[in-house]
C-alpha cells in the first residue's frame, strides 16, 4: 500500500524545471524506451485498449513476446498507486516468458478521467475491485484463448488477488502475493511499533512523539491521514525501499513510460490521491487472518524489510496456511519493492518457482 504522502512526493518530483521549459520535455526519450521495448517477434502482443468491467471503464495494457504463452496479470496497489508507467523499467524479461496485463483500477491512473468520480466512489468497496478484477480475467481468457492465468496482487493489489483466489480459483493457474496484506489493522500496528524502534534507536524525539500521537490508531478511526502519519517517519527508514530514502528518481520512472504521457501522469496523481481517501476507510476491517486452506497454488515474494506492510505479518499467515502448493520467496535485500530492488532474483524466482505451475494450461 502506496498512500497519499508518497503521491505528494511524487507530484514534486515530477515539478522540474525541465517541465516548465517544454511541454513534454521527455518526449524524445520516452521515445527512444518506446523503441527499445517494442515487441517485434511474429507471436508477440503490444496492445493497450479500455474495458468495462462493473460498470466502470478501465485502461489495460498487454505486453508479451508470445501470445501463446501463459498470462500473468498485475493487481496494482495503492489504492490508486497504478503500475503501468513504472513496468517498463523491470518487466521486460518477464514478457519472453508471460504475457504481462496491467490494468489501472477503476479510480486510478488513466482510468480515473475514464468515469465520473462522484458516481465512481459509492461503487469503490474491496468487494468490487475482487469482482472487477474476476471480470478482466473473463475477457482476458476469451480474448487471448486461455484457460487460467497467473494474478499477482502488490500490496493494495494483494488483498483484491487474494480475494480473487478465494472466490474463483478455478480461474487461477496459481496466486502471487507481493507484498502481501493479510489484516490492515495488525500491518499498521507492526509498522508503527517498527517505525517507532527505528526512532527511538536514531534520536528521532520528533517522529516517537508523532507517532504516539496517533493514539488509539489503528483502533478507532481508520483515516489515511492517521496512516500518512506513521509513514511519514517508515518511509527514509528504508520501509518502502530498503537502504534508499531518497525515492525521487524512482517516482521519475513514469517520465519514460511509453504508456503514459503528461495528460496521463496527471490523471494519476489526481486518481491516486482520489481513491486513497475514498477508498482507506473502508478497509479498516480487511482480514483474511482466519482463512486456513487455498483451493489454489499460492507463491509469496516478500522483502524482508518490508514495513509499508509488513512482512511479518504475511509470513505468520502463509506458516499456518494450507494449499495445494505453496511457497514462500524471501527477497533479502528488498523492502516493500522487490521486483525494483532485487529485479533479478525476483524473475528468478518467476521462473523457478512460479512458471512451472502454467504447466497444465492444456488441462480442461
């Protein structure tokens, strides 16, 4: 989970004043990753269309070296924090291997001018984003002729593809947890009292003080505000990216994305800040602490300093949890990032340990 701290990071990161010089200064280099990442081979997919999924129309994009082979579909997070124009950075070698869909939720990203936000935020429930998700799998299957895919869930993303496996595993060659929430209220106490350690131990008087402000949080009120507040002081202690408090470059990746120009980096800051607010509150009571058997194979790729949403946590559930397989990937040197931070192991670990579950594509 992304929050609205980090899109005011990244809205000042994007303020250069390169940007004020030109309209779309980065258009030439854009350009040029267009150009390098363009999918030539005679099987490939490079499509980005709209769909209607629950009533609301949303912005996906395919990428892949081969259409015959199995799809891998990215649940971003946030809420709001779509993946799309940072993919362009770590996906490629995944594409000789998957066919990779990124799709930006209903409210966020190039999706969010897509609909009236007014009408749009009644709809904005944990229920509706499993079924939107449930609906793209649908046309995804028909559309390129699959049985089932591979759902990988990032952090917000996570608890919408968990939700998915436990509804509809029959659509599922396996689920892929990446930075996996289990129950927001115990993530945000495990990442204050963490934060709070990381304070006391670096002299930090003003981030122990802010925090213990946030008192009874995360009992009570569940306001974005509250979890901002704590974030604050977790985020330049290495909970988002380990041993890198400075994000600005990396908030710049999406200047370079082919799939997003100016118009869409603003639609995305205005969607992510829109469906965090809208959105938090109502997740106050998420937790999957109590499901004890998967109908499908689960793979866990976490950070081992992961305290954005801990790690721990999700550790604790996959221990006790049953699966027809299951398996749990520790990214050693990776907080909440691991597909940024450790790119080559974490394909690797596509590769060895997700891959083979695709093998029974052929199976009715």
């Amino acid at each position: 989970m992304r929050f609205s701290i980090l899109v005011a990071a990244t809205l000042a990161a994007l303020s250069t004043p390169a940007a004020a010089q030109s309209e779309d200064p980065y258009a030439p280099a854009r350009a040029i990753v267009a150009d390098i990442g363009k999918i030539v081979t005679p099987n490939g997919v490079q499509e980005t269309f709209e769909v209607t999924l629950g009533g609301a129309r949303q912005v996906v994009n395919v990428r892949g070296a081969d259409r015959d082979n199995p799809i891998l579909i990215f649940v971003h997070g946030g809420p709001g924090a779509v993946e799309m124009p940072f993919a362009w950075a770590f996906q490629r070698p995944w594409e000789d291997v998957f066919t990779v869909v990124h799709y930006d939720q209903r409210g966020a990203g190039r999706s969010y001018p897509l609909n009236d936000p007014e009408a749009l935020a009644r709809t904005m429930t944990p229920e509706r984003y499993r079924d939107d998700a449930i609906e793209l799998i649908e046309h995804l299957q028909k559309r390129y002729g699959k049985k089932k895919v591979v759902l990988m869930g990032h952090s917000w993303g996570s608890i919408v593809g968990l939700s998915v496996a436990l509804k509809r595993p029959d659509l599922l060659h396996a689920y892929v947890g990446v930075g996996q929430g289990i129950d927001f209220r115990k993530g945000e106490k495990a990442g204050m009292a963490w934060t709070r350690a990381k304070a006391l131990a670096d002299g930090n008087k003003e981030a122990v003080a802010a925090i213990e402000a946030l008192a009874p949080y995360p009992q009570g009120e569940f306001t974005i505000a509250k979890a901002d507040g704590w974030r604050k002081y977790a985020i330049p202690y290495g909970s988002l990216m380990y041993n890198k408090p400075d994000l600005k470059r990396y908030f710049q990746t999406p200047l370079l994305s082919p799939e997003y120009g100016p118009d869409d980096i603003g639609a995305w800051g205005k969607g992510s800040a829109f469906s965090v607010a809208t959105l938090w509150p109502r997740l106050a009571d998420v937790s999957f602490k109590s499901v004890r058997k998967m109908e499908v194979p689960i793979v866990l790729l976490l950070g081992r300093h992961d305290y954005t949403v801990p790690s721990p946590v999700a550790a604790d559930w996959f221990a006790k949890v049953e699966a027809p397989s299951k398996r749990l990937v520790w990214l050693e040197h990776s907080a909440h990032m691991p597909m940024v931070e450790e790119p080559g192991r974490f394909f690797a670990a596509l590769l060895r340990d997700v891959l083979p579950l695709t093998d029974a594509e052929a199976t009715p």
